[in-house]
C-alpha cells in the first residue's frame, strides 16, 4: 500500500468498446479536479471486441490489466485489489451508467461516518434503472433483510459502485464469488462479519450497449450468492 494514495479506482471491463471513451475521460476528469492522489486500473476481463484498441490513447493515464481470457466479474475486481496501491478502494461499472465524479461524495462519507464499505444507490426517483431491475434488487434486498433478522440493511445490496476501506477489501474479496454476484455476495457478508455498511445516492443513466445481466440466468446465482455470503 502507498501511504500517499488515497484511493484506487477500479473498472472491471468485458466487451465494452462503447463506453470506454466517455466513461474513461468522465474518470480522468475527476482525478485532475482532485487534490488527493488517485490511481485509475482498468482490468479488461479477456474483451475479444475492441475495447484495448480504443484503449491506446489512455495507456499513459491508466493502468491496465489483462485477463486472457474471461475469468467473470468478481475475479476482474480482485485481480484489480491485487494491482492497486491506494488506502481506499472504489469499483464502479464500466458501462457508462455511473459518474466516477460521485467517488469523492462516497469517499467524503465513509471518512465521516467512518464507514468500512459505502454503498453507491441507485434505487431513487432520479435513476434511469429499468424496472425489471428495480424489482430485482428490491427482492434481494428484503430476503438479505430476513436473513440478517435486522431493520436496517442498504437498499442497493447489489450495487457495483462501491467505495471501502482497503482492510475491508482485503478481508472481504478472496472469500467472493468469481462472477456478477460478486456485489450481493459482498454485502451480506460485510454485515455478517460486522463490517459498518452504508450508502448514499449517485447518478445512475442508461447504460452503453445492452446489459450482460439476465434476470432468469443470474437472478438465482445472486440469491444464492447472498445465501452464501451470510453463513460464510
């Protein structure tokens, strides 16, 4: 770890030649209007479009890392873990949905409420979230709350915009699944072993290109990733 970067932010990428120029000049933004030092790693998950060539005129800005082939998700964000060096850890998808600007407002929380893991929302009036989605996420959030048998459990407990502790991370991570349920997995283990969770809005637009989600698919792997993150 580097005691003077404070923070590493971290794209797990897989086939995402559309929204890679926007969302990489969105991130590099906010890193110059910062004073703190961050870093910025973006973990290409074996893409076989053409996400690296697209990637060439950031290489001096951005580090990246390459997964030969497609190893899922989860293992995309730890294999980033693994190459950072900054205090506090962020990941947010590279799909164009999120603003890399809201990492300060999540990073400025966790300091002030001294939090281990902030949780980006994106279940709110403002969000371009399909409904299907919303429903979803609502569904996993209330079995979450019957397993942990407690009042308070975040809203988004799949959200793939986070910021933490690198502590956090580090204890968390390896003990994750390799695939998308790799968030929902995250939060219900961050509450059982009593890790202090919170959350506060971001921006959440339409994505670039169509989702890698399927409801039918992946629906019963995050249920059973939640499952498996609280006994675990």
């Amino acid at each position: 770890m580097n005691q003077d970067l404070q923070l590493s932010l971290i794209f797990p990428c897989y086939n995402e030649e559309e929204s890679l120029l926007p969302t990489l000049k969105e991130a590099l933004d906010f890193q110059k209007s910062q004073k703190f030092q961050m870093e910025i790693l973006l973990v290409d998950d074996g893409s076989n479009d053409r996400t690296i060539e697209f990637f060439k005129p950031f290489e001096n800005q951005v580090r990246l890392i390459r997964h030969e082939s497609n190893k899922g998700y989860g293992a995309a964000i730890k294999t980033g873990l693994f190459y950072s060096q900054g205090q506090h850890i962020a990941f947010l998808d590279f799909d164009g949905t999120c603003d890399a600007a809201d990492c300060s407002h999540l990073l400025s929380h966790l300091k002030v409420t001294d939090s281990d893991l902030v949780l980006g929302n994106r279940l709110h009036y403002q969000s371009e979230m399909p409904k299907t989605r919303r429903i979803g996420n609502h569904l996993y959030r209330h079995l979450l709350r019957l397993l942990a048998d407690r009042e308070v459990v975040p809203d988004d407990i799949c959200s793939g915009f986070r910021v933490l502790k690198r502590s956090c991370a580090e204890e968390l991570f390896m003990n994750l699944p390799d695939d998308l349920s790799f968030t929902p997995a995250m939060t219900a283990m961050a509450l059982k072993r009593g890790f202090k969770v919170s959350e506060i809005p971001i921006t959440y637009r339409e994505r670039f290109g169509s989702s890698k989600i399927s409801l039918l698919k992946d629906g019963p792997k995050f249920a059973y990733s939640i499952f498996k993150g609280h006994f675990s």
